[in-house]
C-alpha cells in the first residue's frame, strides 16, 4: 500500500511544481499559434507574410543563441547550488557543535519553499544533526515538535528512521533501532523515477548499521555500506556508512581498513561523539 500512497504523493507534488504553471501553457500553445496567425492576416491587410529577409534570420540567430546561453547558464546554477550546499554540509561537519549544521538546513529547507511538506524533510534533518553530535534528547524534541499523522508513508519515514538514528547510534539499542530502520525503509517504496535510489541511500545504510550492530550483517550487508561510502559525495551518508564499516572491520579483525575508515570520520566529523565510538 505504501507503494500507492507515495505514488498519488509524488504525483501531486509534480502537478505542484515549478515547471507546472509553463505545462499548462504548453497544452495552449496550438490555439495561441492559431489566435496569432489569425491577428497578423487581419492587422497585415489580408497578406500572407513573405520569405524572411537575412536580417530577420541574423536577428532570429541571435535571439536563438542568446536563449541557448540563458539556458545552459540556469542548468549551469543548478548544478552550483547543488555543489555549493554539499560543501556547506561538509563543512559543517567540521563544527565542534550542532549549530553550523543546523543553519544550513534551516537555509536549505526554508519554509517559504514549495515542497508540500518541507517542514517534516527540516525537522527530519534537524533531528539527524543532534544525533550525529550525541544530543538523543534535542534530537526527539524535534522529531515531537509536529504532528506526523496523516501524512505520506514516505514522509512519515522520517520519523522513524529520526528515532532509529538516535537508538543506533546514542542510546546502544541496536535491535529495537534495526527494526524501526527496516519499517522506515519498507516505507519509502517509491516508483522507478529520477532520484529514488538517492532518497533510500541513508535508510539502506541504516538498516545495514543495525545489522552490523546487531551481529546480524551478511556480506550484502558490508556490500551496502561500502558502495555507499564510495559512491555518494553526501557526508550524511558518507560518514555514517564510514562508522558501520568501522564497526565492521574492527569486529572482524581488519585493523588496517578499520584504521582507514576511522581516520575518514577524524578527519571530516571530528566532533561528532556517537561516531568515534565502538559499541561493546
């Protein structure tokens, strides 16, 4: 059933995005064609326009390219904005406290934005943010702080992978955190669209964190948090898949890439207790 909610949930935040409005317009564009053909026969005195001059294929040219430029320089911000907030987070990571993290998700998920339900991704990634530094209660405060009821299955997610993060890594509550990780990740089942690997990436590695706690992981499990970490230049995935692969590889004995994985978390998170620990 989650598969159908997040579907229709999807969907209508599609219908309400950004490109919506110009969809819209591109449904009119035939009867707008017609409407201008009609008013330049009457306003022309009856005259079917003639061959284009070389000066209207220079001005057409020009107009062409100018559009061309405007268009690759939007894609060219996107791209920026993108970069820039990742090496916000990176940097923030750097912070001795919570505070520098919490600024950029407040920043980065304004309330004035039009995602349906930008509150519950803040208070999600704010309550993340007090977990990473070891703060388990200001991390509940906020996940308390609205009402999750109603809501999608994907966004209600939030919530308990928020409550799974905090018993994984402040609380040494592996079990009863393993099995909130693995509800949060049967909730997230979206369909095949641009993004959805993405979107699950941290409830994945959580799930494979709670194995490897719970003495439960199998090789897919290491398989997940090691492909995680390689691949995704997110730090909140990156350095808590950093931390189980630690776990790991200290339990199995491998001290060298235990070592590598330890000073990766030194290095980008040098602050955040919960992640420099090796539960007994």
């Amino acid at each position: 059933m989650s598969r159908e909610e997040n579907a229709r949930y999807l969907e209508s935040i599609r219908q309400r995005g950004a490109l919506a409005p110009f969809k819209r317009w591109m449904k009119l564009w035939p009867f707008l064609l017609v409407a201008y053909a009609v008013m330049y026969f009457m306003f022309s005195g009856g005259k079917l326009p003639g061959p284009p001059s070389f000066a209207d294929l220079s001005r057409v040219g020009s107009q062409l390219l100018i559009g061309v430029v405007v268009f690759v320089g939007a894609l060219g911000f996107v791209f920026w904005r993108g970069q820039s907030t990742r090496r916000e987070i990176k940097a923030a990571f750097l912070h001795p406290d919570a505070s520098a993290l919490l600024a950029v998700y407040d920043r980065m998920l304004a309330a004035n934005s039009r995602f349906p339900d930008i509150d519950s991704v803040r208070v999600s990634s704010r309550a993340l943010a007090h977990a990473f530094y070891g703060d388990a209660a200001s991390a509940r405060r906020e996940l308390a702080s609205i009402n999750w009821a109603g809501r999608p299955p994907v966004i209600r997610a939030m919530e308990r992978v928020g409550e799974a993060t905090i018993l994984l890594l402040c609380e040494d509550a592996p079990e009863q955190g393993l099995l909130l990780a693995k509800e949060a990740l049967s909730m997230v089942d979206v369909p095949s669209v641009v993004g959805a690997n993405k979107a699950r990436a941290y409830y994945e590695i959580l799930v494979s964190i709670g194995e490897v706690l719970t003495g439960t992981a199998t090789p897919a499990s290491l398989q997940v948090l090691e492909q995680h970490h390689q691949k995704t230049r997110l730090a909140v995935a990156r350095l808590p898949s950093a931390w189980g692969l630690r776990v790991a590889y200290t339990r199995a004995g491998d001290t060298a890439r235990a070592e590598a994985m330890r000073e990766v978390l030194q290095r980008e998170a040098p602050h955040c207790a919960p992640l420099h620990r090796i539960p007994g």
